[in-house]
C-alpha cells in the first residue's frame, strides 16, 4: 500500500529555538503508516535540518526562485534548497498566488527548475469560494494542473506531490467535506491518467490541504484519492500534528 504524506507548512511562523523544538519532537515520534515533511521559513532551513539529522523526516520549503543564479535579490534558487538537505518545495500555494501574484506560468517555470535541482514539488491547486459557488470548480482545478505541470516528462510526474487545497478552506477552520475532497482527487487522477497512464496516476501522491485537524483527519485520510495531507495551522503544534500523521490509514 501506498504511504501517506503529511506536509507541515509552517508558514512565517515560529522562531529558531521554538522551530528546533517541534522539529525534534516530530523527529522522535515513530511513524510506520506516513511519512512526513516539514516545510519551515527559509531563515530556519538549516537549523531544522540539524534538528531533523538522522531522522525519517523529510525537510522542504515553503517556495523558491524559478531562476538559477544571478541578479534576484531576496530569491533562494532549487540549488540552494538542495545544498541546505530539501527534499520538497511546495510551490504555487494560495498566498503566493493571490497576495505575491503568482501565475500558473510562474509556479510551472518554478516546477520544472524544482525538478531539475532534483527536488519534489509539492504544487498547490485549489478553487475561490466564488468558484465553487459558481459550479467552476472543476474547470478552475483542471486548468491550474494543466498549466501549472505543463510539459512535465512521466518520471518528473512521478516526482511531483498534487495539493489540493480549496482556498475558502484555509486557515478558516472550514473543511472541505471528506466526499467534497474526493470527489476533487479523483478527477485530478484522472487528469493524470488521461495525461500519463494509470500506473503513474496510481503512484501520484495527491494531498488535501485546508483546515486539517485532529478531529477531522480520520475522515479526510480515508478517502480512496486522498493520499496524505498539507497542514498549516495545525502543524505549528507537535501533538495535533502528530495526531494527524497518526490519523493515516
Ligand atoms: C495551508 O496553508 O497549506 C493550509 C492548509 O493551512 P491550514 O491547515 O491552516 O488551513
């Protein structure tokens, strides 16, 4: 069977001290049924990873550059990410396509270098209330992995972790319904298939984000599509967090 994978995206939260803290508690906790990520500020990369150090938790960011070297002032590149022990990057998240701007073009140019540095991508896709509302939701999910993993070889599919994540269930404590989850999963399989073949959209790993708690991770992980979870406010904490990872079937 498949493993899940729970992600913590800590966001712009935390300090190093507090950081190394929860970093070393997930470290500790035994984990046979997920493996786990987590994503901390760029600031506490390596910190965290000294942290995570002999571990089976897998260290990510939160974003990177879609450029190599150069002239980017304030922009950290898949080759430094690397270089600091990532293994993912989650890309294309909500907050940076609607507060820094983000396009599906941007956030696939990101892809194809995370991919090329030989990081996993963790790539965010997801619908505004206003689309869902308006029966887009579909339509908008498709588009966004279609652009956003535009030109993707079938091994670099393999590589690549989906995050659906309805941006109306973002830290606002509203959850997508276990069957409103997966209903979404199960077409974006399909995209893949349709795209690949089955064998590689039975390996993608496809994640739900969006106000996952302990209380509502049991349901949300046992659904057929949903292969693991991108945590936020949740993940800030080690007990709930772990509670999710031990949610997993
Ligand atoms: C996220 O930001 O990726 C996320 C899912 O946040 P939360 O769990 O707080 O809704």
């Amino acid at each position: 069977m498949k493993r899940h994978l729970i992600a913590g995206n800590w966001k712009m939260n935390l300090r190093r001290e507090s950081g190394i803290a929860l970093a070393r508690a997930i470290a500790q906790h035994p984990s046979p049924k997920a493996d786990i990520a987590v994503c901390p500020p760029f600031a506490y990369l390596e910190s965290v990873a000294s942290a995570l150090r002999g571990s089976s938790v897998a260290l990510g960011a939160q974003n990177a550059s879609q450029f190599d070297d150069g002239a980017f002032t304030g922009e950290v590149s898949c080759q430094m990410l690397m270089e600091l022990g990532c293994r993912y990057v989650i890309l294309g998240h909500s907050e940076r396509r609607t507060v820094m701007g983000e396009t599906d073009e941007i956030v696939n140019a990101k892809v194809l270098k995370a991919l090329a540095a030989g990081l996993r991508p963790i790539v965010c896709v997801g619908e505004h209330l206003a689309d869902r509302e308006s029966g887009k939701t579909f339509d908008v999910v498709r588009r966004q992995f279609e652009r956003s993993l535009a030109g993707l070889s079938p091994d670099q599919m393999r590589q690549t972790v989906i995050a659906y994540e309805p941006i109306w269930a973002i830290g606002t404590g509203k959850v997508a319904t276990p069957p409103q989850a997966q209903e979404i999963h199960a077409d974006l399989r399909k995209q893949v298939e349709n795209r690949y073949n089955s064998a590689i959209a039975q390996q993608s790993i496809l994640l739900y984000g969006g106000s996952v708690k302990p209380d509502n991770a049991v349901a949300l992980m046992g659904q057929t599509d949903i292969d693991g979870a991108l945590v936020g406010g949740a993940s800030l904490a080690a007990a709930a967090f772990l509670a999710i990872v031990d949610a997993c079937p």
